[in-house]
C-alpha cells in the first residue's frame, strides 16, 4: 500500500477505526506500479532478501505474511522478522523514491 503523496510510509497502519460514513472508492492509478516494475531500488537493497525481484505483480500467496486476495509482488514477511525487521531495518522505506518526493523521481 502507497500513496501518490506518502509513497509507502503507511505501511505500518494496521487498522484504521472510524464512524465516518465513507463511501468505497476505487484505487487512483498514478503510475505507482509501472514504476515499481522496473525500479526494485527496496528488493535491491533488502539485506534479507525479502522483497522480490519479479517485474510482475502475482496473485500469489507463497508465504504466511502475504494477503490472499491481493495482487502485488511477494514479501517474504518471516524472513524480514527474522533480520530483526521491518522495524528495525527500514532500507525498503529509505529507498523508495515515493517516499522522498522532494526529492523527484
């Protein structure tokens, strides 16, 4: 999960509560995943290697930590808890352009 606006640091949010009334919406393309496809600046730099390299994003589920029903590209989530991440690491967030977006892709 990323935003135009906040790249990927809103990946920590579990869950959000609220009573608002809010109508579903249908996700925004802006051109997020076609930049992740060739880009893997987070897979290249996870010492756990946990991020996959994949150019495409699989409906797959091959371990525990990846949600069913999600097309996205595999994280190997227990080898990153066993590195001692993600909260100890962070080299995904670090280096994803969306998160620096000062900075310009």
């Amino acid at each position: 999960l990323y935003t135009p606006r906040y790249g990927e640091m809103i990946r920590y949010t579990n869950y959000l509560f609220t009573d608002m009334p809010l109508a579903p919406t249908q996700p925004i393309s802006f051109g997020g995943y076609e930049f992740c496809k060739t880009c893997k600046r987070c897979a290249e730099r996870c010492p756990s290697e946990s991020i996959s390299l994949d150019g495409e994003r699989s409906w797959d589920t091959p371990s525990g930590g990846n949600r069913p029903g999600f097309k996205g590209w595999f994280m190997n989530w227990q080898s990153c808890i066993d590195f001692g991440s993600p909260g100890a690491c962070g080299n995904c967030q670090a280096t994803c352009p969306f998160n620096h977006p000062s900075d310009g892709l």
